[in-house]
C-alpha cells in the first residue's frame, strides 16, 4: 500500500496580536541616576505610556512601573520590576511595552529568562526602539542579537565611567560621601563640618584613648541616645570601629578602598593591592588632630596583637601558642591536645601529622607537656633578655599594655590620660594662633587644664593598681630596666616569639 500524504491549511492566521482581543497593557520605566535630567526624563517616559496606551484601540492600562535611580543590570532590587512580575503571574496583565531592551534588563541572560517565563504565559513584551514584539515567532532571534548589544554597551558604559573615574583619582577628583558621620557634602568639593556630630566624634577617639572598649563606646552612644547619621536606628560596633579607621576625620582620604569585581552582578571586593589607589593629604578640614588619629591606630593594633579573635575579652595561653610550635622532624604545626586518663587531665602538644597519620610520616616527633613548653619558653627568656636590649624593651611595653586597662584607678591609665590631655593642649594653642575665634579655644584649653591638674593630683595621692600583682611587679622591675621573668606570659608569648621547634629528644628550640 502506497503512503499519501495530505495537506491540510491552517484557517487561523497566528499574530502576534489578536485585534479583536481588549488586551490589558502595562508599561515599565526606568532612569539608572538620581539626576534631576533623568527625573525630568522618568516623568516624560510616564506621561508618554500613559497617552500612549489610552489612546490604542483593545488597550487598557493597567499600571505604569518606574524604577528610579536603579540600574537595569540586577533584577533584584528593582522594586516595580518585581511589582510587575507578580502581576503577570497573577494574570493581571496581557502585555509589556517598555522602550528598549536596555531599560528592560541589560543583562542578556536576565531578559531572555524574563521573557521567555511571559511568553509561556502567553504576555508580550513590546520593545519600541528595538521594534520587538515578542510573541512573534521569530522575535527571541532577534532579542538576543538586541541583548548581547545592550550587555555589550552596558560593560562599555561601565568600564569608561571606572575609567573616567581613576582619571579622576589621579588629579584628586572625587565625590565625598555623603553619609559620612561628622561632615555635610556642601558642594561636593569642599566638604562642612556639622559641629554637634564632631563634637560626638572627638569624644569616640577620647573614649577609645581612655581605654575604653568599642562596645562600652557604642553602650554610651546608644545609652545617650546620640542620634546616627540616619537619625533613626542605634549604634554598631562596625560604625564605631569604622570611624575610629576612618582617615577623613584626620582631613585625609583613601581612593579606592574597595573596588567592582563584577559589573554585572555588582559585586564589590575590598581592594588588597589589586586596583591602584590613590591617598590624598589635606583634603579637608579635619574633626581630630593628626596626633590622636594616630594614636588611636597604634592602639587599635596593640590591642588586636592581645586579644584572641576567638575570644577578645581576655588573654588565653591556648592561642599564645597555636601555629608557633612546628615540628622539626616534618614540618607540621603542634596542637594543644587534653589527655584524660585515671580521671585526671593533662595538656600536651603533639604534632598535627602524626595525630592525623599516625607515624607513618612523622615517626618520631615527642609529645610536649604544656607546663615543660612553658618551662622552656621562660628559660629561654631569662637567657635572652640580658642579651638583648631590643628583646627586653618589647617584653616591657606588652607588660605595661596589661596593665593599660579601662580602670579610673590604675595609675597607668591615669598617666596616659594626661599625656593625651597635654598632646590637646599643645594642639589647642596652636590652632590659636591661627583663629579668629580664639575665645572659643581659651575655654577649652582652660577646661583641659583644670581636668589635667585632677588627674594628676589623682595620679600623685592614688594606690597601686592590684588586680595582678605579679605584672605590676613586673612592671616596677622593667621600669629600672631589671627584668627578671619567673612565670609563664602569654601576651609575650604571642607578640614577642616567632617560633618555637620541637627537635627529637624533646629539645625545645625558641625563635625572636
């Protein structure tokens, strides 16, 4: 039997619009800057769709959606985009009509996903400048060319206004934050000191002088309801800790801090030498003095060498030690190990190979007890430091941080506020010379005065600080340069040793 074949036409032109069907429209809008030319433009694009869709015979406006100072490249924080979309879902909307694919998404992926998920609920996209209309046949073609173009000239846009910037930054061109606590914009070049917020300012950097912490410095900020740059919400501790790093307030400025990693998904990456950055020297009128700025970085970092990330509210001997004893027969790290046996504990230090492999690759490396390395460190300390001059001056300055605590009563923290009150003054008086308003800095040296003469009658009439009586002692000793160290020190430990290898034999090697 012969196969036939028979054609049957279609009866039904397929178009992309039906022009009998009421179809019910929505525009979308957006503007990627807070101009005041593209808010012009925004509000031009609107009134444009609205005339434009009430006058189209079967065309009912649903809604016009506007993003407004947004970029086209994610969807996610594209608020009305995302309005819109749950419209469609709910069947609320037959078509899209938008200007180009630009403002639609720049992202080529993005707008072929977008369309694509309408299209299967049967919703047109008309893209006016590109003369698109979706529902046509041969349309994703074509939007995909259109796409990638958009994408292209997106990543273009991108790279010539980071260009256009680092141009900038060579000559000193920037925009000064204007969320930045302490300081209004004004016009962009020359930023105004808001006087109430650098007074709290000041304060923050005395505060973190006198010893206190970053959290007792923000309990005090919120406990005081100073108000944030925003006017609402409470303080952080990554505000505090930002501003107290934050080299404006000294009246300079770092270029390039972070960097875009990607245009696209507009990822920003902290810069660690991967973009040039530029430091720009008296760019403005500081809140604080060079001097205390400076001070406040010096002990930001002492205080990070003494205290564990783990556990910063006090100094542990368990991470004193960790990744400073290495094992001289392979090379691997010592770890702090508990034994318990016959209900009694004991800390050691084995080698992390041989606990991971047995003595398959490491055969003959020692176990360590805690109290014998401790042993050994301070023998070796009481070897060294007769020796060296270099050695003995940072074993007393870690000392004498110990001892450096948030107490009104300890006579070191006493000394360290006058010294800071004298380093104002003499900034103070300074500055008059140069000052029309001299009344203004009188007073406050006058106020600085009196607060040194209390301090140091404290400081004259006070008792010995005596929560730890072995560091004072220590530290009465490294005053007349007669150091002489009987007892296991962690902070020494961990700031002053490099190195410490475990020979075969359990010989016990210290590195400076």
């Amino acid at each position: 039997m012969m196969r036939k074949i028979t054609e049957i036409p279609a009866t039904i032109c397929r178009q992309s619009q039906d022009i009998n069907k009421q179809y019910r429209v929505a525009a979308y809008c957006r503007v990627s800057t807070d101009k005041e030319e593209q808010e012009n433009s925004l509000e031009n694009q609107i009134t444009y769709y609205k005339s434009k869709i009430e006058n189209t015979p079967n065309w009912t406006l649903v809604d016009i959606f506007a993003d407004f100072g947004i970029s086209g490249m994610n969807d996610t924080n594209r608020i009305e985009f995302q309005r819109m979309l749950e419209m469609c879902n709910k069947g609320k909307i037959d078509l899209i009509i938008t200007k180009s694919i630009s403002r639609f998404a720049r992202n080529t992926v993005d707008c072929l996903t977008h369309v694509r998920k309408l299209k299967a609920n049967n919703i047109g996209v008309i893209f006016e400048k590109e003369g698109i209309n979706t529902l046509d046949a041969v349309s994703e073609t074509f939007l995909t060319w259109f796409s990638a173009f958009a994408q292209a000239e997106s990543e273009s846009l991108s790279q010539n206004i980071t260009r256009g910037k680092r141009m900038g930054y060579k000559d000193g061109k920037f925009s000064f934050p204007s969320s930045l606590y302490g300081y209004d914009r004004g016009d962009g070049k020359t930023p105004v000191i808001i006087p109430e917020q650098a007074a709290i300012v000041r304060k923050i950097f005395h505060m973190y002088l006198e010893g206190n912490s970053i959290g007792r410095i923000r309990k005090w900020l919120n406990d005081n309801s100073i108000e944030t740059k925003r006017g609402t919400g409470e303080w952080n501790k990554s505000t505090v800790s930002g501003i107290l790093r934050n080299e404006k307030y000294k009246g300079d400025v770092l270029l390039q801090k972070s960097y875009t990693v990607d245009y696209l998904t507009k990822t920003i990456a902290k810069n660690k030498g991967k973009v040039t950055q530029y430091y720009i020297e008296n760019n403005h009128e500081g809140i604080v003095s060079r001097e205390i700025f400076d001070m406040v970085q010096d002990e930001l970092k002492r205080r990070a060498s003494l205290y564990s990330s783990k556990n910063p509210s006090r100094y542990s001997s368990k991470y004193a030690l960790t990744g400073k004893v290495i094992c001289a027969e392979c090379g691997a790290k010592y770890r702090r190990v508990t034994w318990s046996r016959n209900d009694t504990k004991k800390i050691v230090w084995r080698c992390t190979e041989r606990l991971k492999n047995g003595t398959k690759t490491c055969k003959n490396s020692p176990t360590i007890y805690e109290k014998d390395l401790h042993n050994a460190i301070i023998d070796s300390l009481k070897e060294v430091l007769p020796k060296s001059d270099d050695i003995t001056k940072k074993v007393r300055d870690e000392i004498e941080a110990v001892i450096m605590k948030n107490d009104d009563n300890n006579p070191q923290v006493i000394k360290r506020k006058i010294e800071i009150i004298i380093k104002e003054i003499m900034i103070l008086r300074n500055t008059l010379k140069e000052t029309d308003d001299k009344e203004f800095y009188l007073e406050k040296i006058q106020l600085l005065e009196e607060e040194k003469s209390r301090l140091e009658q404290k400081y004259a009439t006070g008792h010995r600080y005596n929560t730890n009586v072995w560091v004072q002692q220590i530290y009465d000793k490294s005053e007349k340069q007669d150091l002489n160290i009987n007892e296991y020190f962690d902070v020494i430990v961990k700031n002053i040793i490099k190195l410490i290898t475990i020979e075969v034999g359990q010989d016990i090697k210290v590195s400076y």
